[in-house]
C-alpha cells in the first residue's frame, strides 16, 4: 500500500479530494473516464475506504463526479477556471489591477491589532485596525488577507475600507501620503489557517504577498499578509523591456 498524504496536517478526504480534483483538471482523469473503484483507489492512496468515499461525495457535490447505476462513477466535468491575477510590479500598477477587480469580499475578524514590524519594515504607528477576509471570485475562494491600517488613516474612511480593497482606497485618500511601498512573494504550502480559510489542503501550494506602505516620515501605515491560492496567481515578465 502506498502513502502519499502521511506528512500534511489537513485532513486526509480533503487531501485525497485535492489529489483526485486535480487528476480532472490535468486531464488524467478526462470527461467521460469511469474511474477505478473504491477499494482500487483506497489502495493506491494508502488511505481507507471511507476516506475515499468522502472524497468522491466531495467531488459529487461540486459536480464532478457521476454516478451511473450498476456502471460505476464517471468524470462529469472540470472544475471552472479561476480567473488569474497578474502580479504587479508598481504601486500605481497594482492600485489600477485592483480597481478593475471585484471580488466578494467575506468578512472573518475585524479590530484592534498589533501587526508584527520588522525594523527593516519602518516605525510603528500608534494604533491599527485590522480587517481579515477572504475573497471570493465566481464562488471560488482564492486568497486571504491580513490587512493591518493605521488606525488614524482607517477613522478616514471606515466605509470605504470595510467595503472595497484596501490600496486602491489608500491611493484614492487625498490626506494619505506614501513615501515608499514594498512587496515580497513567496511560494510556500498553506499553513492550517489559510487551509481552513480557502478550503484548501494544508499541503497545497500557494503565494505569500507581504506589502509595507509606509508615510514620508517612515512610518509604517498599511501592511498586508495575504495567501493566494497557487493557480490565481500570474507573474509574467517581458524580458526584453
């Protein structure tokens, strides 16, 4: 029997789901494929049978699988395409990719926080006010974010930023002054939470963006922790320009 899922903290259905989902996806499993049967794929995931079960009443229930009486169960169809968000390399860029998105956004904490702020990153303001929430695209969750404001810049516009994306709010604010904005991305795997948030295994990979804005006087006004789901992501790059 072999083993494929022993070192992930996500649970094993959804990690054997994710396997089998992206079977679909790639084609292994195409359209119309009866796909082996349970005790067949129990074997082959080193998993028990009632995991598989889950697992393909999982991919029922989004509409992927099919049974068909005294047949077996067939490939329905492929999961909807995420739509992909190219990643910006200019503030003023990355304000005018978020003006033209419109994602659902789904409210999870809201309050009073200390972020953490590295000396590199700028001095600290009094207070911030953080907003965590998940977006959400053709009923496709596909990020995460931690958004930590300052909490006198927040008072501005509480509305707007409970309401819309955090940058595009920023630039539009005419008291707000950047002097410098930064962004690293990372490719990790998804920790619990992020798992948890994006209905994702623990074990699928994803992008980490961490983005510091600070004042001119270097004080740290907007930072971001956001998780993006590995195939909403797009870095493309002309490297003759």
């Amino acid at each position: 029997m072999r083993h494929f899922f022993q070192y992930s903290t996500s649970p094993l259905y959804a990690q054997v789901t994710d396997a089998m989902r992206e079977r679909i996806v790639k084609g292994i499993w195409p359209i119309g494929m009866q796909i082996p049967s349970l005790p067949i794929l129990s074997e082959e995931f080193g998993v028990a049978l009632i995991t598989i079960r889950q697992a393909v009443q999982l991919l029922k229930d989004e509409g992927l699988l099919q049974p068909q009486q005294g047949r077996g169960t067939f490939v329905k169809a492929k999961p909807l395409a995420l739509p992909q968000m190219q990643v910006a390399s200019s503030l003023e860029a990355l304000a005018d990719l978020y003006r033209d998105l419109t994602p659902r956004l789904i409210p999870i904490t809201e309050g009073p926080a200390t972020p953490k702020i590295e000396l590199t990153d700028g001095i600290a303001a009094q207070k911030y006010h953080l907003l965590r929430r998940v977006h959400s695209y053709n009923k496709q969750l596909t990020s995460v974010i931690s958004a930590y404001i300052d909490e006198s810049i927040f008072r501005l516009a509480p509305k707007r930023f409970r309401t819309e994306l955090v940058i595009p709010v920023l630039m539009d604010l005419k008291e707000v002054k950047i002097g410098s904005a930064r962004q690293i991305l990372t490719i990790s795997t998804a920790g619990v939470e992020a798992a948890n948030a994006l209905n994702i295994s623990a074990s699928a990979p994803v992008a980490e963006i961490r983005r510091v804005f600070c004042a001119p006087d270097g004080t740290v006004i907007y930072l971001g922790e956001l998780t993006y789901r590995g195939d909403f992501l797009r870095l493309d790059i002309d490297l003759l320009s």
